[in-house]
C-alpha cells in the first residue's frame, strides 16, 4: 500500500513536470505515447484508492463531467472591452491622450489572441472557479472545461488566500487542422476558424469532449494588484509566470508611440508565423499609477486599446450573380464566387448588398475582385481588379420577374432596393416564417429553415398561422424529425401561444417595425383589435412611433390578407392581449437612463423593472430625461446628466423608489 501511494505522487510530480515543458517551456522531453501512459496508471492507482485524489491530481484534467446548464457567475471586477485602433492615426490620437495626463508613459505592447476571454479564480492556492466573460459583468461557469486545459494551473506555486486571473483560452492551429479533419472524417461540418472552435470547446456541456480538444491558456491580467505589491503590467506578467501560468513570450516594452506604430505595421505581415492566431495587439500604460489617473469610460479603460490588423484580402472571381428574396419582399444580389479561403474558413458566397452598390464598385459578371471578411465575419466584396478584365465581362441588371414566383419586381420611389410585392411568394412566406419563429418573436425551438422548407414542400403549411395546426402525425415522416423531437416542437409550438402581445407583433414582420416598438405598441394599445382599428394619427401621436412608421402600421393592418392570417391565428388561440403589469406605474411616461456597472440587477433586469413599472429605459440622456440609475465607473452619461441637472440616484436610491 506504502509503495503504491509512493508511487502515485511520484507520477504526480512526472505529469506535472512533463505539462511544464510542454506548456511553458515548449520543450517536450517525452512522447505523447509515454505521457498517457503515466496518466493512465495514475488513473488506474485512483480508481483503486479514490480517498487518494486531490483537487489539483492531473486526472482531473482528463473531464467527463456533464453539465445541465451553465450556472451565471459575477466577476470580481467588471471585464471590460477595449476600444480599437485600425491605423496610425488612431495609435497617434490615442498617444495624445494619455499623454496629457501621463507625460512620461511607457507601453507594454502584447499579442491579442484570437480565442475566448476566461476569468480563473484561485483560493488557498486552488483553482476553485473558470467563468466566460459574458457581458463583462456577469459570465458562466465551465469550471469543469477549465480544468481539462493542460496550461491551466489547478494549484498555485504560492499560496494566495484569493486571486483572480484573466487571460485567453484558444486552440493552436495545429489542433484545430486536426479536430477539422477528425469533424470531416465523421461526416460533421468543420469549425470556421480556430476562435469559434474554441469558443464551443470551452462551452461544451460535456467536459470530456472539452478534453479532446487540446486548448490552450494564455494569462495576462491579475484583477487585484495591489495587495500583491505589484506596481506595473510587466510586474503582473512575470507574477503570472511565477505562479506556473503560461504567459505570451512576444510581448515589448516602448517609450514612444511611433515605436510601436512601427512595430504594430511589421506584425501584420508576421502574425502568421505565430502556431495560434493573432487579430491584432494590445497596447497598455505599463504603470498602474498612471493606468488609474487616466480611469476609464462607461464600456473600456483609457489607458489601454486593441490594434486590429486589417482584414485579410484575397483575389477571386464572380462566376455568378444569383438574387435571393426575404421576408419583406427585397431582392438581394449575391455573388457566386471561385471558392477561396480568407480568413480561416473557405468562401464561395458574399453579398452585394443592392444594384446602387454594384454599380457604384461596377462589379461585373466575371470579373476578378479583392474579397475581404467584414469584421472577420461576413465575406464582401471590396473591389474590382478592372486590370485584369478580357472583355468577356457582362453587366449586371435587376430581373423585371421575381426568380421564386415569376411576379413582377419594381423599386418603389425613394427606396435603393427592388422589391417582389406578391404576399404569395414563396421566398417571402418561407423568411417571414423563419422570422415568426425567431427567438425574439414566437420563440418555437427546433423550427429551423429545413424544418421550415421540408413542411412547405410537403404542403403541411402555407403561412406561419399554420404551424398552429400541425399534428404529430404530420411531423413524424419529417427527415430527421423523430418522436421525441416531434412532441418537443409541438410542445414549442403550444407554449408560443402565450407569449403575449409584443412579441407577436415583432413576429408578424411589419417593415420598420422592430422588437422596441411592438413592447410600446403592446403597452400603449393594450391589444391586437385596439391596433387594427388605430387610425395614422393615433399611431403618430404614440411616443417613438414616426410617420413613416405609423404609415407603415396603417398599410399592412388595411391588408386583407392580415386580417385573414390574424384570425387563423385567434383560432387557434393566440394570445392577441398585452399583460396588464401588477406593478404600480409610477414611472409613466419618465424616460430613465441606466449607467455604468450595476450590483443589484444585470442591464436587461432592470430595464425590464422600469417598464413594468410604466417607465422607458432610454439609451441616451436629455433634458427630457426624468432621472439616471448610475452604478460604478459611470462615464459620459453620468457628466451630461450633472452638466444637465437631471438627478443621479444611486441602486439603493432607485430600489427605494420601487418597493411597494
């Protein structure tokens, strides 16, 4: 028994050293073979003697907790964003800034990693706790993911009564080649681009799965320095390497800005070298002192901004230019490309937005074209190559007849897009279906646009109103639609009934129309008849309702054909009727500005009190405004509300005012 407990903390101390030289030192001394075999009898002696194991046992990286959902944790201190630079004015100008308050600042310039932010919380030297960014304020726990990532200490070398670390998870591009090929080789669709891999990896439910995935950990931010002494960043970064966290090797100190500007445009072209992806760098005050003089703004630090290199062009070719129809009848050119990989992930398809913008770039069938990912996201096109054009080239021109229901497409007066106006089309019934079951409308799970397609193509429905008619004998022979899923979209289906006025209205797609103004049509009208019998003047006189809007209303409720989908839908017992709220309206008709970061309530929360209780929780402050809710490190709002005379109330102050 002495020698197999001997034994375990001898293969402790091997796993241990062997993750150090991988992870730290990027000096691996055994193979991979070798090192799953000591954690494999390192496993088999724990499973013996389970009141052998310890929270920080590197078994307890192997995973295989299933979580049910992810539990919300508060950060110690707000994560905030950083505002970006995209050119050397921008560096400059931000250099300026800083520089009238802090004359004599250095900057610490570090890699931004391409991956997901993950907040680690230590206690007696434990990792006790991994959380997601989330909105800044408030994350999600995935613990259990957290530790399956070998980077990760489970156990501090110093024993710190609580510290909290911020850094980026990520997976190096050498796992993502081989977790794709593994995905194609199962016949699963691969990820897009190593972020979004690793943003799913570290949201897996099953943390086992989390396991296979080979992440990687860079920390840079310790959240509480002063009690440890430390007085600038490069103090936090060789802290964190100390205390057996990886820190990113390739970060620079600077006195001055052109420096970094220089060395910032030298990284564009040799970001690539790097085995993980970069998206740009990060320049910090390197002094705290300074970092705290300068303070922050509402949404980022001032003393800190993100370079973002520039979206990565490719040259390609349009093959074709095909048109798609959406739900309120717009005609969207898109272009058929030459497939080309830009950006991570393989492109054969980008929008043209409308007719106006490929005459304005004079994008031809054909022609060779600079292609880019807006944001790293959505490919455009950027423009054309005319150099290389052999006179095959041809024009583009609109269709006269929609290409799904051959009626006639015109551009109405005033407007850039050409529209289909037939209610019958079949493209416009199929988005307008796909929107009525969005989240923020009728919210029905497991109605996705094939589900949707299969059940128009089967003839099971014409409209949205008809998914209400739906049977489980009409959804079973629906591929890939088994029992189960088949009785959870019924369910869906039925449960949707009661989701109340406003989202309704959103639902039905009335152009101009968003989520905001069907919560203010539902709370001002009271229900769906109060609607269809307002008058323009009525609708106009409602407050953030324009002409343009009320016009709108007033058009698509004279519809017969709204009228006749509306009764399919109080047939089969939609709710037509607002909520009346329980609480007391005592913010009725005040416009109310929530600021900085709040204690007591997430930013929807209490956005959502104020209108229950009759209030509008408004974005912007004004002379108008009846009073600001401001939390810690408000910003601009805070100013411009003292500067205007509008009063300041603090969480307890407004908590006062709400209590029965």
């Amino acid at each position: 028994m002495q020698d197999e407990f001997e034994r375990v903390v001898t293969l402790r101390k091997e796993i241990e050293a062997a993750n150090k030289q991988y992870y730290e030192l990027d000096q691996p001394r055994i193979t991979d073979a070798e090192f799953d075999a000591l954690l494999r009898e390192l496993l088999d002696l724990e499973a013996n003697h389970p009141n052998w194991i310890t929270p920080d046992s590197p078994t307890r990286r192997v995973g295989g907790e299933v979580a049910k959902e992810y539990v919300k944790v508060r950060h110690l201190e707000p994560l905030l964003s950083l505002d970006n630079a995209f050119a050397a004015g921008d560096l400059r100008e931000f250099d300026r800034r800083v520089r009238q308050v802090a004359p004599s600042a250095d900057y610490v310039v570090e890699l931004k990693i391409d991956g997901l932010t993950v907040a680690l919380t230590y206690e007696e030297g434990l990792m006790v706790r991994g959380a997601t960014r989330g909105d800044g304020e408030v994350g999600e726990d995935i613990t259990a993911n957290v530790k399956t990532v070998g980077s990760i200490p489970l156990r501090l070398n110093d024993t710190a009564s609580k510290l909290s670390v911020r850094g980026e998870g990520y997976m190096p591009k050498a796992s993502f080649a081989r977790l794709n090929q593994e995905r194609e080789d199962e016949g699963q669709p691969p990820f897009a681009n190593p972020r979004n891999a690793a943003a799913g990896s570290l949201r897996q439910l099953n943390s086992r799965i989390t396991a296979q995935r080979k992440l990687d950990y860079f920390a840079y931010q310790v959240l509480a320095t002063k009690e440890l002494g430390l007085h600038k960043q490069t103090e936090v970064l060789t802290y964190l390497q100390r205390q057996g966290f990886v820190v990113n090797p390739e970060y620079k100190v600077f006195t001055d800005m052109e420096e970094v500007i220089a060395y910032c445009q030298g990284m564009v072209t040799e970001r690539h070298r790097f085995p993980y992806d970069i998206d740009g760098l990060v320049i910090k005050v390197n002094e705290f002192a300074l970092q705290e003089e300068l303070g922050f703004t509402a949404k980022s630090p001032r003393w800190a901004i993100a370079y973002k290199f520039p979206a990565e062009q490719v040259e390609t070719v349009i093959e074709d230019i095909i048109i798609r129809v959406g739900r309120t009848g717009v005609l969207t050119p898109t272009a058929v490309l030459k497939a080309v990989s830009v950006a991570g992930s393989t492109v054969s398809r980008a929008t043209l937005h409308n007719l106006d913008n490929i005459r304005e770039k004079d994008i031809r069938l054909g022609d060779h074209v600079l292609l880019q990912k807006a944001g790293d996201v959505i490919p455009e096109v950027v423009r054309v190559l005319p150099e290389k054009r052999t006179g095959m080239e041809r024009l583009f021109e609109m269709p006269d007849l929609c290409p799904e229901c051959q009626s006639l497409v015109r551009q109405d007066e005033g407007e850039v897009a050409y529209r289909c106006h037939s209610i019958t089309c079949p493209a416009r019934q199929r988005e307008g279906i796909i929107h009525f079951v969005s989240r923020d409308a009728m919210a029905i799970d497991g109605l996705g646009p094939a589900v949707i397609q299969q059940l128009l193509d089967a003839g099971l429905i014409k409209d949205a109103a008809d998914l209400y008619s739906l049977t489980f004998e009409d959804l079973t022979p629906v591929d890939r639609m088994g029992k189960k899923s088949a009785e959870n979209l019924l369910k869906g289906i039925q449960d949707s009934k009661q989701r109340g006025l406003a989202p309704l209205i959103f639902a039905l797609g009335i152009r101009h129309t968003g989520e905001k103004t069907g919560k203010i049509l539902a709370q001002t009208l009271g229900s769906m008849d109060n609607l269809l019998s307002a008058t323009l003047e009525e609708l106009h006189a409602i407050p953030d309702v324009g002409p343009t809007m009320a016009e709108s209303l007033v058009q698509f409720f004279s519809l017969e054909s709204t009228h006749r989908f509306l009764a399919k839908l109080r047939d089969a017992g939609v709710s037509m009727t607002a909520e009346k709220s329980l609480q007391p309206q005592i913010f009725a008709g005040q416009s109310i500005v929530v600021t900085g970061s709040l204690e007591r309530w997430e930013r929807r929360e209490i956005e959502r009190i104020i209108e229950e209780h009759g209030g509008k929780a408004a974005s912007t402050v004004s002379k108008k405004t009846a009073f600001i809710v401001a939390g810690e490190r408000a910003g601009s709002k805070l100013v411009k509300a003292q500067s205007l005379g509008v009063p300041v109330l603090t969480e307890e102050e407004f908590e006062q005012l709400i209590k029965p």
